[in-house]
C-alpha cells in the first residue's frame, strides 16, 4: 500500500467525512481528524511515520476474520466494520517512531463508546492484531468491569 491508495482506505475516508460534516461529531474528533490529515500528508516533517506497509497486513487479516454470529454474521471484518474502527486501529498500529520503528507511536489508547456501539467486538480486533503482529511472547490485558462483559470478549475472539 501507498499514500495514494490509502487515500481509498474506509479510515482515510471518515477523517474527510467526519471534516465534511457528513457524521456529527464533538470538536475533539474533527481536532483528531483534522490532525491526521495535516500528518499524513507532511510526514517528513514529523518524528513519526505512517507505516503503509503495516496497515496492508491489518487490512489483509480483516479480510481473513469472518463474523460466526450476530447481524453481520458471515461477513469479514473487512466488511463489517465501519470508518471509525478502521481510523481507531490504523492510528494505533501504523504510527511509528522514525528513529525506532519498532515502537509505535501511541501505546495508550482510549475509546469511549455508548452501550451497543461494538466495544467488544473492536476490542477482540485489537488483541487479535496484536496477537499477529507484535513478537513472540509479548503480553496484552483486556480489562472488563464484570465476568460477563470478559466473557463477551472471550467469546469474540474464538
């Protein structure tokens, strides 16, 4: 992948929607659109870059993971998922340090969402990623406020 095809991407396209007013959006958002926009279009200026190449292998195992149950049953991740959780895990996986391209960008990452928004199931997408990607032995945390809601993760990912 490369600056001009990403531009196609379903995460580049909801930065453009989200500043074009085609979601509603808080100002918070439209700032971190806005901002990565502006960075991906002047990375030799930054201390970090857009690893393109990272972002092929994410879309690639979106394309593999298919859904076994709910509305979306059938179809792959690919499919499935929307502009935001696509702009939320490129942001966290593909920014890499210039000097250290092993170490991402962001290690922190938040995601507030209302009830019945795919917390669980974007969550599931994200330890699988890592699971993939990062070196053996690595380990990775997924809290939850109850048993139940691990339990739904759980299930999410096998």
């Amino acid at each position: 992948m490369n600056h001009e095809r990403f531009k196609e991407s379903k995460a580049y396209q909801y930065a453009i929607d989200v500043l074009d007013g085609r979601f509603p959006t808080n100002k918070y958002i439209k700032a971190i659109c806005r901002k990565f926009l502006y960075e991906i279009g002047h990375q030799e200026e930054l201390l970090y870059y857009f690893d393109y190449e990272t972002a092929d292998k994410i879309i690639n195992i979106m394309k593999l993971i298919n859904f076994a149950t709910g509305a979306v049953a059938g179809q792959s991740l690919y499919e499935a998922c929307v502009g935001y959780q696509y702009f939320f895990i490129l942001n966290i996986f593909c920014w890499k340090r210039k000097d250290k391209p092993e170490k991402r960008r962001y290690e922190v990452c938040l995601l507030w969402l209302a009830r019945k928004n795919s917390k669980s199931c974007g969550s599931g997408i994200v330890m699988i990623i890592l699971m993939l990607l990062e070196p053996k032995y690595s380990e990775f945390y997924l809290c939850a406020n109850t048993r139940d809601q691990a339990k739904i993760v759980y299930e999410e990912l096998y």
